[in-house]
C-alpha cells in the first residue's frame, strides 16, 4: 500500500517541475495532491489545514518535505479526516485514496469555444449580413465610403456645397 503511496508522491512531486527528481514534494503540489485525492473536502480538512500540517513537519529553511515527512504529514491529516480511528489505520485509509491517482490537469475548450461566435443563426440586425452561410467570409460588406469630410451619417453631410 505504502509504494502505490510513494508512487503518486513522485507524480506530484515532479508534477509542473522538470528538474525535480521526485523525491521531494513542495507546498503547492502537496496541495494538489491532497486537492485531487479527495483528501481535502472543504469542511474537515481544508486547504489551511493541509498548508498548516505542510509547514509543520518540513524543516525550518526547507521548501519541501521528502516521502517520510509525508507520511508524518498524512497521519495527522488522517486524524482529522477519519476522526475516531487509530493514525495507522487513518493512514492506510488515506493511501487508499491516493491509489492510482495522477495530477489531473484542465485543458482548454479548443473548437467549441468560438462557436458562439461564427453560429450566424444567433446573430440579429447587421451583424447576420457580415458572415457568410458557413459563418465566414465577410459576406455583405462594402465600402460606402461617399469621401466627404463628414462622417456616415452625419445630420450636415452633403451642406457644405450648399452654403458655398
């Protein structure tokens, strides 16, 4: 049980840090880790708690805790997770969470994402006449430039000649 433990530690170690060797874990992937394992609920433990118990058990100048200052830390995360049990069994417990589990990432919406945008049969007044049926192009623009010093749609446009 222990080495499916120590397994998911060294995904999350080196999770987002290419040069780490996997043998130390830093605050913020010990957060994921405990984020993604269900570990953390937001009622008995919570991300306070899980940066307390961080802080706890690494050394004082340290940034990182290795796998057995991990398993220090577990235990005293069990305790509050599993209130009424013994650390061991609260830690088998806690490793039964983590089994298996990887550093889940979020990828981006890729091509629905711009479909709200080029779907024309959400589009209303002028801007249905700018795209085309397969929603691109710039189907119905043209230039209606009159070259004259006013602006379209200028209330004085096409006076001046008139006052000269």
């Amino acid at each position: 049980m222990a080495s499916e433990a120590e397994k998911t530690f060294q995904q999350f170690a080196v999770f987002g840090d290419s040069s780490s060797s996997g043998a130390e874990i830093n605050n913020k992937n010990f957060s994921k880790l405990c984020q993604d394992c269900g570990i953390t609920d937001g009622k008995t433990v919570t991300s306070a708690d899980v940066d307390t118990v961080f802080n706890k058990v690494k050394a004082k100048d340290a940034g990182t805790i290795t796998f057995q200052q991990f398993t220090e830390a577990m235990k005293e995360l069990s305790q509050k997770c599993f209130q009424g049990k013994s650390p061991d069994q609260g830690l088998q417990d806690i490793y039964q969470l983590m089994e298996g589990k990887n550093p889940a990432t979020t990828s981006a919406a890729r091509a629905g994402a711009v479909d709200q945008h080029t779907d024309t049969s959400k589009y209303s007044g002028i801007h249905q006449d700018c795209l085309d049926d397969s929603g691109k192009g710039t189907a119905g623009r043209e230039d209606t430039s009159d070259n004259s010093d006013y602006g379209r749609g200028h209330k004085a446009a096409g006076t001046y000649d008139k006052k000269n």
